[in-house]
C-alpha cells in the first residue's frame, strides 16, 4: 500500500498549494510576503519587548524607581535632620543623572527600532535612484 502525501509531490518538492508544483512567481512572492512579514510584525515585536526588558534592567542598574518612591526618607535611616537633609540633596542631584541616562538609552532604542523599519525601504529607494542616475 503506498501513501501519498499533500504536502509534497513524488520528486520531494515542497507544494504551497498542495494541488500542483508551484510556480518560480508564486515561490518568490509567498518568499517576499514572508521577509515582509517577519521584518515589519514579528520583528518589531521582539524589539518592543526587548525595549520593555532594557528599560526594567536600567531601571533596577540605576534604583531610579526605588530612589523616586523614598525621596523623603533618610539617608541610610539616619533619622536626625542632617540626615533627611543629606538623604534629599543627594536624590535631588542624582535622580536627574540616571533618568537622563534612562531617556537616552530609551531613546536609543527607539532609534535602532526606527531605523530597522526604516532601513530595507531606504535601501530599494538608494538602489533606485542610482540606476535612475
């Protein structure tokens, strides 16, 4: 008894179709869609949460979330007024530092994102314009 299978005809060719063998168009096409769909949906995706991800771990690296939500506590529970001093001055000095280092790294994530969208349109237009030339 011999079985046949659909997804594959007997010279061992992958059929996207599984009625006939497909053509080189319908190969190169269903190829594009696929680079298409994986450069513009799955990939931006994967960036997002990895965006997501570097922002906790800077988060955590440089305590910005911990040092906003103890601004007024005092520095290291020393609970005279030297303390609460000392503990809000530097809060004050640091805070700006490391959340201007967040927003650079957020941002310069944002930036490789952007460009990875941005690049395989940039790369068919540079193509074009120097044949056109």
């Amino acid at each position: 008894m011999e079985v046949k299978n659909t997804v594959s005809d007997n010279s061992g060719q992958q059929l996207l179709t599984g009625t006939k063998v497909d053509s080189y168009t319908t190969i190169l096409l269903y190829t594009f869609q696929d680079f298409l769909k994986w450069w513009y949906i799955k990939m931006p995706i994967w960036h997002l949460r990895l965006l997501n991800r570097l922002s906790i771990v800077v988060d955590d690296q440089l305590s910005l979330s911990l040092l906003s939500k103890t601004f007024f506590t005092p520095w290291h529970r020393d609970y005279t007024a030297m303390g609460f001093l000392f503990g809000i001055v530097m809060r004050l000095l640091y805070i700006p530092i490391a959340t201007s280092i967040f927003l650079m790294i957020f941002f310069g994530y944002l930036a490789v994102i952007l460009i990875w969208l941005i690049l395989p349109i940039a790369t068919i237009t540079f193509i074009l314009t120097s044949l056109i030339k």
